[in-house]
C-alpha cells in the first residue's frame, strides 16, 4: 500500500467518523464493508474512493477508475463538509514518499503485504 493511498483513506475515514457515519465496531471491517456502511447512511462517495481508487492503487497497483488527483479532489470535498476544527493537521498532511529498499522488490502480488525476508537478507 502506498503512503498516499493510506494518507488519503485515513482523512476520508476521518470525515465520515466526524459526521457520524462509521459504525461502531469498525476495527474488523475492510475498507469496502466500511464504505458500504457509509453508503447505506447516505453517503456514497466513501464507496467510489474505495472501488475507483483505494482498492485499485493499494492491492492492484493499477490506475482504477479514478486518478490521484481526482481522489485527492474527492477527499478534500468531503472534509469541506466539516468544520476545520474537526480536522487534526497531522493527519491532512500527506507523508513523504519512502522508496522500498532495493533489495526488497517482493511483495505479495494480492495483497501488497511485504513478504518474510528471506535467510540470506537477514545475513544468515
């Protein structure tokens, strides 16, 4: 998963906590059960982050259906709906783009997870 991936999601899920449209036990439920959720409260958008961005660009690493930008546009719409109070700067700042070892270009292809380093790259 990418930073900006996590970045942008943590801020949408802020906003719907803020608006009260989480449920409450939401610690188990994937981002797509979370955007359902939300969905079902009236709130669509969360699910087009979800489909058309988030799943796409964190565990496909294809381009989905929206761009960076306009997931970026999304996010910030809905944190326009709120009062800025309600939003902590630390977590509206995107974070710097860490580059992965190069030696560590094997992740899971499904999920994205890193992979247990092998023997040799512990030194063994």
């Amino acid at each position: 998963m990418t930073a900006m991936a996590e970045a942008l999601w943590l801020r949408a899920l802020h906003v719907a906590d803020a608006r009260g449209l989480l449920p409450a036990n939401r610690s188990p439920l994937t981002p797509g059960e979370l955007a359902a959720a939300v969905a079902r409260r009236g709130e669509d958008r969360l699910a087009r982050l979800v489909d058309g961005w988030y799943y796409p660009a964190s565990y496909g690493r294809v381009r989905g259906v929206l761009s960076d930008e306009e997931a970026g546009r999304l996010v910030a719409a809905l944190e326009a709906e709120i009062a800025p109070a309600e939003i902590a700067p630390a977590e509206i700042a995107l974070p710097a783009v860490e580059n992965p070892p190069a030696h560590r270009e094997r992740d899971c292809e499904l999920c994205g997870f890193p992979l247990t380093p092998s023997p040799w790259e512990h030194g063994a």
